[in-house]
C-alpha cells in the first residue's frame, strides 16, 4: 500500500474540498447547500489572496486520491492562527491521519510565529472535539445555532502554540 503524502493546497484541489464537504455534511449532518457555498468562500478567500508565510493548507493524499485537508490562515488579532477545513474521508478516520495533519497544522503555525490557535466546530463532530482536547485545545465557548438548516451548538477552541 503507498503511504500517505501530505503536500500543500492548490487550486486543482479547490473542487474536490467543496464537493467533498458539502457531500458529506449534507449525508452525516443534514447540512443544507449553504454549507458548500461557505466552504466554497471560504476556499476562494484563500486561493484569492493568503499569504504563504503565514497562511497554508494541506492535503493528505495516497495513491492519487484525497484523503483529508487542514487549514491554517490568519486569525482576527495578532498572533493568533486559526485551523480551518479540517476534513478526512470517511476510509481515512481512525488511523492516525488526523493527528498527522493537526500536528502538521500547529507545526506550521508556531513556525510561522503565531502564539495561539483557534477553530469552531460543533458539537456533533464528537471524534474532532477529542482529537482538539487531547491536544490541549481548550473549548471557550458554546452557544445553540441554527445554521445550514439544522439546530447545532457551536463551539470555539483555542490552545497556546
């Protein structure tokens, strides 16, 4: 079997992370199409402007096929990182591989000089929100949303890089 390679976003990928969002959260969750267009935002943001020094994306990927993506862009104050387009298909779950990307993640962010990291999640996301807490996030916040159609509670994490 090929290991898996983690290289760096680029627009040939920028498809298949919509498309592979956007499937499986309306699948698992009963997220409504607004999900995809956010990450579709989200993606072209990026694409449109980041800045590589600070801000990078990953993919994690094995034979030719995209198994997972994390995210680290610049957060809303200084010297704070936010992770961003976590995602691992379904066959890629419980074999390590999101803890190789997030250690990927935090990596590149201390690397790039940020102090601290934040996400948002929701609470459904239950595998996630283990991996952030076994990594030292600590969750500030929780707060009942209604958002792609569905009732959720989101929630922020943070950490010290």
């Amino acid at each position: 079997m090929d290991a898996v390679v983690l290289r760096m976003f680029g627009p040939e990928d920028a498809d298949w992370l919509v498309a592979r969002h956007a499937a499986l959260y309306a699948r698992d969750e009963g997220f409504d199409e607004g999900f995809g267009v956010l990450v579709g935002e989200v993606v072209a943001a990026f694409l449109a402007g980041h800045d590589a020094s600070c801000e990078r994306g990953f993919v994690a990927g094995r034979g030719g096929r995209r198994l997972g993506s994390i995210f680290c862009v610049r957060g809303d104050a200084p010297g704070v990182a936010k992770l961003r387009l976590f995602f691992l298909e379904p066959e890629a779950r419980g074999q390590g591989l999101g803890q190789r990307l997030l250690d990927t993640c935090l990596g590149f962010a201390r690397g790039a000089g940020y102090g601290r990291i934040r996400l948002r999640t929701h609470e459904s996301h239950r595998a996630a929100c283990a991996l952030y807490a076994k990594n030292g996030f600590a969750m500030t916040g929780a707060r009942p949303v209604r958002s792609f159609g569905v009732d959720l509670v989101e929630q922020s994490w943070e950490r010290a890089l």
